[in-house]
C-alpha cells in the first residue's frame, strides 16, 4: 500500500508542479464539488481544463510505469518460466503489436462515438489485464494477457493526446502536451528503481499487482469525475472493412519483420507490404476513410514530423530492454541495483520535456526536434562501443545523454504533428502519431529479435554466452545508430508551423 501511495504521490507531484504559479487546491481532485458541468465551452473554464490535464497526464504516468518496470523484471520472469531470448523479447513485442494495429482505427472511431469515452473504457481494460498478468502460470499465458493490455493501451494513448488538444488553445498547446509527456517520463523514471526494488523484494508478479491497484484508483477517479466529451467528426461513418483491412495488413508485416531471416518472415513481410499498398490505393478513394491519407499529402510538417517520430522510436525504444538484460546478466546486478542505473535516461526526458515543449511554442520544432535527434544519435554511437568491463559512471552519462536528446525531440515533434492539422482531425492526428511510436517501438523489438535470432538462436541469455550478447548489442546499437543519424534530416525536412 506504502508503495501505491508513492506512485501516485508521484504522479499527482508531477501535474501539481508542472502547473507552476496556480494554486494546486483549484485541481480537487478526489472531492468536486460543483461536480463538472457536461457542456461548460472549456475555452472559459480553467479549472476544468486543468482537471483534464491532470486526469489524462495520471492516466499516462500509470501505463509508462508498467512499461519501464516490466523491463526491468523480464530476466526474473525468464528465469521462471525458462524462456529463451527470442520469447522473453515477446513479452514486450506482443504488448506493442496489438497496440499497434489497434491505434488508428481507434482514433477514428473516437473521433465519431467520442474520446473520453474511448478513453474510460480502455483504462478500464488495462487495469483488468494487469491483474490477469501477475496472475499468469505460464509465459505463454502472460504472453496473451500482455496482448489484450495492449488493446487497453491503444484507446488511452490515441485519445489522452487529442483530448488535452482539445481542451487548450493553440497558444499553450506545446505547454500542455509537454507537461503531459514529463508525465510519461516520470513514470519511466520511477519504473526501473521501483519495479527493480518490488521484483528483488517481493516477485515480478507484485509489480502487476502493484500496477493493477494504482490503476483500479486512478480509473475510479476517471470514470466519476470526467463528464466533459470530445467529438470530431461525429456525422461520419466508420469504415469498418478499411478498419479490418489495415489490422491485418499491418499485423503481417510487423509479424514478418520479427521473423526474420526465415522465410515464413519474408513471407509474411512481403504479403503485408503488397496488403498495406492495396489498404493505401482503397483509402484514398473512399469519403470517410479509417486512414487520412490526404493528411500526410496535404502537410509537409504532418508527414515528416511523423516519419521522424516512426524513425526516433525504432532506433531507440529497445534501449531499457537491452540494457536491462546487460545490467542484470553481463554485470550481474539485481533488479532493484539495474533500475536505479536505467533510471537516468527517463528522469532527464522528465526534467527536459517540459522546457522543449514551452520552446517549441516559441521556435520551430523542426529545429528543436532536430538537435534532440542529433543528440540522441551521439548517445546511440558511444553505446557500439559498450564491453564487459565498461565503468558504469560512462553508462550513466551516456544515458544522460540519450535522456536529454529524446526530451528536446519528442514534445516538439508532437506540437508540430498537432498543429499542422484541422481540430476536428485531432483524433486522427493524435492515433496516427501514436501509431508511428508504437510501429517504431514494434520494429525497434523486431530489430533486437532479429538479432538475437542470428547471434544467440534460441538458447537462454545466460553468464554462459555472454560474448554472444555483447554481439548483439553492438550490432543492434549499430543500426540504431545510423537509423537515428536518417531520423536527422527527415526531422530537418519538416515545415514551419509558426507565422513569421
């Protein structure tokens, strides 16, 4: 309980601060009282806003801990379960594939039917399917709970985006999407070292538990005190057929890059690339398409903010996880000891988001998010030269490092994507770049899979093959390397979106 009451102490710390100058009581967030009216115009109202703001951004917190505090714990489960290295990758992948494919049809449909519903009900899930994983038998078991968790995960992250957008003006719009992602990094922060200290203390299995009671409290408060609701384009249809189409022809592909360098992966790659070729072509011809395609050719900083974002995200999403698995098992560590390392990275994007996204309201993102991007690069380019022996003080800068570029590339990135399309596309806007970070994060999993399967094969990550990992690693920080320096000059292509 002492631990639930730190983390949302913590979540609450990070809206209350970040909301710097106003008076904290304003927010009330147990106790309402007038409750929120159904139809206040939310350009008048503050309060409310601000209420908004902190219920999506708790909501956030929450799903970014479990992410970075399963990192940490996958090599106890491992150990449990006697998975090999190519499964235990799974259990991160399998959380972003359904995620993945699920983005963007959910974003279309809340954008018709209503975000904050979406939006309650996919917490609703999350939390039910956390509990199911600390109570799975088997790796295979928790392998399918983590799939429907991501089913959760894609109705909260398509719609807390393009609620917050909602409910502010243009002008604090980089503020609020920054306050917001600061929320995600303190929950990656506290991840690692709280989730390291419950593993080593308690079990993996109490970090889901830990999770689910968190989640049980912040989704009470969401489902009494959110009544405000969002649509976009309530008069349109939603195009089902297109919907299925492009879950299919995306999970093919996703499916196929991680199984390569067989041939049922190019295979299944090759069938999803001419699948998502077809799904693109049909789109383009219908009136109420489940994906815009003229967004992308409509705005030049809508396209390559979100190419930038798909690129940023697979080079650098499998960092916690590979690094996780050499703390533990190349350095020997425990759990709580490797978190507290890995929460370097997180804690300086926390730090930093809030500042990038304020500059961002000021400055072009595109030249914001490309230092971020340079920086991350350096960062991805010492971590080639990592070895058995090297001293942990240099891991930690070099993680400083990767922390503080993300920070300066992901809050203007996402103003930028936000700002360069209409309001009543806000949904769309908002599932389609998280689509582009859960793909990146898919391919970025896919990557190190591929990897391990080459290098390692199926055998267990063990002190026994430890030459063979450090393989991998170098050659997965390799391509994330010269894929980030790519990320560089689609991030530099981008257009302006503030007027001279």
């Amino acid at each position: 309980m002492l631990i639930v009451n730190c983390l949302n102490a913590l979540a609450h710390l990070c809206v209350l601060c970040a909301l710097s100058g106003e008076n904290p009581l304003l927010l009330n967030p147990f106790n309402l009282n007038p409750p929120i009216p159904i139809f206040i115009p939310l350009e008048t109202n503050g309060k409310i806003r601000k209420y908004i703001l902190f219920l999506t951004t708790l909501a956030s917190f929450v799903m970014a801990f479990m992410g970075s505090a399963i990192n940490i714990a996958l090599p106890p489960i491992g150990r449990e379960f006697n998975s090999s290295a190519v499964l235990l990758s799974w259990m991160a992948t399998a959380y972003l594939l359904t995620t993945a494919v699920l983005l963007i049809p959910v974003g279309k449909a809340s954008d018709i039917f209503g975000r904050a519903k979406f939006f309650k009900t996919g917490f609703t899930i999350f939390t039910v399917f956390s509990l199911l994983c600390g109570l799975a038998v088997s790796d295979v078991m928790l392998l399918i709970f983590r799939l429907f968790q991501g089913v959760g995960s894609a109705m909260v992250f398509t719609t807390s985006t393009a609620i917050i957008v909602s409910a502010y003006p243009a002008s604090e719009r980089g503020r609020v999407i920054g306050i917001n992602t600061t929320s995600v990094y303190v929950g990656l922060s506290t991840g690692p070292f709280i989730g390291g200290l419950i593993s080593n203390h308690f079990g993996w299995r109490y970090i889901f538990f830990t999770i689910f009671a968190l989640c049980f409290i912040t989704a009470v408060m969401i489902w009494l005190n959110l009544k405000q609701e969002w649509t976009g384009n309530e008069k349109e249809k939603l195009d089902v057929p297109g919907s299925v189409f492009y879950m299919i022809s995306l999970t093919l592909l996703m499916l196929g890059f991680t199984f390569l360098p067989g041939i049922p992966g190019i295979t299944l790659l090759a069938t999803g690339l001419a699948a998502f070729y077809v799904f693109i072509k049909l789109e383009s011809k219908k009136e109420f398409p489940v994906f815009n395609v003229n967004l992308f050719r409509a705005s030049r900083t809508f396209l390559f903010s979100n190419l930038a974002a798909l690129i940023n995200y697979s080079a650098t999403f499998a960092i916690g996880f590979l690094m996780s698995l050499y703390l533990q098992t190349v350095r020997g560590m425990s759990p709580q000891d490797a978190g507290f390392i890995l929460i370097t990275q997180p804690l300086l994007m926390a730090l930093f988001s809030p500042f990038a996204g304020r500059i961002s309201d000021r400055i072009e993102p595109r030249k914001v998010s490309s230092i971020g991007m340079a920086i991350l690069t350096a960062g991805l380019v010492l971590f080639i030269f990592l070895g058995e022996d090297t001293g942990l003080p240099l891991i930690v800068i070099n993680l400083a490092v990767i922390g503080f570029g993300f920070a300066m590339f992901s809050s203007p990135n996402a103003n930028a994507i936000m700002s360069s399309v209409e309001k009543s596309y806000y949904g769309v806007a908002a599932s389609t770049m998280s689509s582009m970070r859960m793909v990146g994060q898919m391919f970025s999993m896919g990557i190190v899979i591929v990897i391990f399967t080459l290098i390692i094969g199926k055998a267990e990550i063990s002190r026994d093959n430890i030459p063979l990992f450090i393989q991998s690693l170098r050659a997965a920080f390799i391509l994330f390397s010269a894929l980030c320096f790519l990320g560089i000059f689609a991030s530099l292509s981008r257009g302006k979106i503030h007027r001279d």
